[in-house]
C-alpha cells in the first residue's frame, strides 16, 4: 500500500511541476490552514478542534479498542508492546503526511478544473481515483497494484476488527455477563458465527455511507461516537476508586444515545437543508475553465435550487458543533456521569484491588493548594489498604485472585515471560 501510495504521489507532482508547485497553488488558493485559532467549536476544522479531536480518537484507538489491545498481549513483554507503538507511531504518523500532501497533489493537479463541477465524479470521495487512472491508467498494473493497496489494508482493519468484536461479545457478553459455560469446541464454532454476523452488519451499514458527506468524515464521526464513552468508562475505572459498574453503565449508555442524537441530528440536518454550512463549513472556490474538450463542461453557473417548502425538523444549536468534538465531548461526559452516579453507593476504595487504579493520578492534582492535594495523595494511598485477601492470593502467585470480582488483563513484568 506505502509503494502503490507513494509512487502515485511522485508521478503526480512531478506531472504538475514538482512540490513547489504544490505548495504554492495549495497556499494561494487558501487551501492550506495551519493556523485557524477560531474558538468557535461550530466551525468545521480548527486548530483547536483538530488538536483535541484527534487527542481522543488516537487514545481510545489505541488506549482502548479491543483490536489494539489483543494485539498488546500477543507480545511477552511490556517493553516490546510500547516498542510497537512507537513503530506503529512512526508508521501512521509517515502515511497521515502522505496523506495530506496526495489531497494537496491532487488540488494542484485540478486547480483550474474541478472534476465534480464538471460532472465526471459526483462526490470527492471519488476524485483521488479519477485522478489515479487519468495520471496513470496508461501504465499497466498501476491501478490495479494503488486498488490492490487499498484493499488490503482495508481488509486488515476490517478482519481484526470483526475478529474482536466476536471475541469480546463470547466472553464478556456470553460468558461473563450471561454466565453461558462453553466448551472450547463450541467457542471456535461460535467465534466464526459472531464474526459473520458482524460481518453482514457492517455490510449493511455501508449503504448508509451515502447519505454522509465524506468517508473521511463519516471514519471519524463513527469512532468519536463509538469510542469516546468507552475512553470515558476506562477512563473512570483507571482514575476514579469509589467508581462503580452502574455508574459507569450509566455513563457509557447516556454518553453513547447523547452523541449518536448529536451525530445523527446533524446528519439530517445537512440533508433537510437546516445546517448553515455557509457560516460553518463553507466551500472552497472552483472552476472548469481549463478542462480537456472531452469532457462535457456546462460554463454557466448553476442556479442554486431552494426548497421554498419549510422544513420540519426542529433544528437544534447543537447540531452546528464540528464532528471533530464528538470524542472529546463524550468520554468527558461519559466521565462526570459515571463519577455522578457512583456516589449513589460508591466503591470502598481500601477493599478495591490497587492494581485497577492508574499509578499515575497524582499528576492530575499538581494545580491544587498543597493542603487539598495531600488529602487527595492519601485518599489514593489507601486504595487497596484493607485488601489482605487478594493481597496474600497473589503473592501466592494468583493472577486473578479473587473469581468472578474484577475482569483485567495481567501485564507481566519485564523479566517474566508469558
């Protein structure tokens, strides 16, 4: 995929007069934005939006989706999973780059002739393609090996991910959460059933994809609403010790219907024609005047056709909000919820099992006066202190000491293989 990507890239601009070209097409055109400091969170893309959107997308892709954390515990130790994740950060960091410069290619190759303008393609998501056969469909194999990249790295993601979501629904929903004893014959057999049925779940979500504006967009919309409730509840086992499961079942479920009516509202909103896009997300500025003769190009400007019908969808303000806060608005409300709720019958934190709580926390309080920080550092030095049970289990060597009472994965230490 990095090959067929990046031999595509150069062929393209050089064919447009190399990177200064580029750059200087994209800059003066008002395509390059590094540094949009609007604090207006209904706009679509700022510093700030961009900032702490991605902050919380890469963190509970990485920190706590099931398919990156099999990954964590197929290693033997700690030191060689942290070791994968800078390689991965080096590797995803250096296709993002490519990336961005391929979508700045692109624009210098059609500046002065907008395919979609000119009816060849009828959304964006289809002009990277477009200009993959029309720069290099004459090479043989070319085409073929970018559409074989694509599809192999889109395969990966799709199989790891059907694959986890089978493994954690047999053994957190089936056997912990129903308490269903199978047997290991009956739990291959039935992995392969789950996976084929999200399989043709996800299947038939992709015919929703038409309705959203972009790809791109839809990737990171989904996984800001998917994973930023499951950061927050991570979030509010691994910081908060008087937390508790309700709290945090009922953080998560009203953190998840919270952003999907979000999500989903501005969806509609942009389909009903209530979402002032102008204001928030305005288009860039086209043209057609130098396309090839062989494509049918219509000079006059379209007449924006309005629908003079009013609308019925009650449009609410927070529809307006950029898809890119979705994940930091739901793991912090998924968070404050879930630590709310909890004080209705709150975890005894001197009976809870220190190794749930992150060692990390004090580094949270180094604002507070040093009086309210040292009770907050001794309310967190007890966590754990009546715990004489599981205390004595593991230094017999128990994983999990206590059956039944926490579900957590065991890290070894870095001498210790699994």
């Amino acid at each position: 995929m990095f090959g067929s990507f990046l031999a595509i890239i150069i062929v393209g601009s050089n064919a447009v007069g190399g990177a200064s070209v580029v750059f200087d097409r994209n800059y003066q055109e008002g395509r390059v934005q590094l540094f949009n400091f609007n604090p207006d969170i209904r706009q679509r893309h700022t510093v700030w939006g961009v900032f702490f959107g991605s902050f919380f997308l890469w963190l509970s892709i990485y920190g706590t989706n099931q398919a990156q954390v099999q990954r964590y515990l197929t290693v033997k130790k700690k030191s060689q999973a942290v070791t994968a994740l800078w390689l991965n950060a080096i590797g995803i960091g250096s296709l993002l780059l490519l990336c961005g410069y391929a979508g700045m290619v692109v624009y210098a190759f059609y500046h002065d002739c907008d395919p979609i303008k000119s009816k060849q393609v009828k959304s964006k998501d289809q002009i990277f393609p477009l200009f993959v056969m029309q720069l290099m469909g004459d090479y043989p194999g070319i085409p073929g090996l970018f559409v074989a990249g694509v599809f192999s790295g889109a395969l990966s993601t799709v199989s790891s991910g059907l694959n986890s979501l089978a493994a954690v629904c047999l053994t957190d929903c089936l056997q912990l959460g129903c308490n269903i004893k199978i047997s290991e014959e009956k739990k291959t057999l039935l992995t392969k059933l789950l996976a084929l049925v999200f399989g043709l779940i996800s299947f038939g979500i992709v015919f929703m994809v038409k309705y959203l504006p972009g790809v791109l967009m839809a990737a990171i919309g989904i996984f800001g609403m998917v994973g930023g409730p499951v950061l927050g509840a991570f979030s509010l086992g691994m910081f908060v010790p008087f937390a508790n499961s309700i709290g945090a079942f009922i953080g998560m479920l009203f953190s998840l219907v919270f952003t999907f009516w979000w999500g989903f509202g501005q969806i509609i909103s942009v389909q009903t024609m209530t979402y002032d896009s102008a204001r928030f997300s305005p288009k860039m500025n086209t043209t057609v005047i130098n396309c090839p003769q062989s494509w049918y190009v219509n000079d006059t400007i379209p007449v924006q056709t309005t629908n003079t019908e009013p609308s019925h969808f009650l449009h609410l303000g927070l529809y307006d909000v950029s898809y890119m806060w979705y994940g930091p608005v739901s793991t912090i409300l998924c968070f404050l919820v879930g630590i709310l709720c909890s004080f209705i019958r709150p975890q005894d934190h001197k009976q809870l099992d220190a190794r749930l709580i992150s060692p990390g926390c004090s580094i949270f309080f180094f604002w507070l006066p040093k009086k309210t920080r040292n009770k907050i550092l001794n309310y967190y030095n007890e966590v754990g202190s009546e715990d004489v049970e599981d205390t004595n289990e593991h230094k017999n060597g128990a994983v999990f000491p206590k059956s039944g009472s926490i579900n957590v994965a065991y890290i070894p230490s870095e001498n210790t293989d699994m």
